[in-house]
C-alpha cells in the first residue's frame, strides 16, 4: 500500500482515547452517517471513519466528523495534494537541462 497510513506517522499523534473514547463518540453523535458536504448535498451513506474537519492536531469532537470510506479518500487526497503543491512551490524552478553550460 503505498501513502496512506502505511508511510505516515500520524497515528502516533493521536490521543490516547482516540479508539476508545473520540472516534465511537463521534460516530454514535453523527449517527454513523458520512457528514460529507459539498455544495450544500450531505453524502449521509454508512460511516465507519473519523475524520478531522481542519488538518492538524485538534482531536476536539467539534473538529471531528464522520465519514464514508469514499468521501475520507477523497478528502485525504485533496489534503495531501495541496500539501505536495505547497512543498512544490517553495522549491526554486530549475534550470531546463539544454541550458545549462560549462
């Protein structure tokens, strides 16, 4: 599996009771249902993941939502696209290699 979890620290960031206390409250407070919103359409499909609403370490049940497996890809995605452009975008433009000369 390439990205994802498998090359990402961030499970050791989450809190202690994440398993235990966080996600199956928000899970039960959202009914279970994906919170994913776009233009104004709730997805409201069978939500099985906890999602953070803002990227970082705010693990506050009001910046957590549930969501559908398709929708947290999506989202994940998105995230992790923009970070790479930002990355991109720091970097100086290189050179074209036929113009580089002795």
């Amino acid at each position: 599996m390439s990205g994802g979890w498998a090359e990402s620290d961030r499970r050791s960031e989450l809190p202690d009771n994440w398993y235990t206390e966080l996600r199956p409250f928000v899970l039960q407070r959202d009914a279970y249902r994906c919170r994913w919103d776009e233009d104004g359409y709730v997805c409201g499909h069978h939500a099985n993941q906890v999602d953070h609403i803002v990227p970082g370490n705010d693990h506050r049940p009001q910046n957590l939502q549930a969501l559908c497996r398709h929708h947290h890809a999506i989202k994940s995605s998105r995230e992790g696209n923009a970070a790479r452009w930002r990355e991109t975008a720091r970097r100086p433009p290189e050179r074209h290699p036929g113009l580089i000369g002795p």
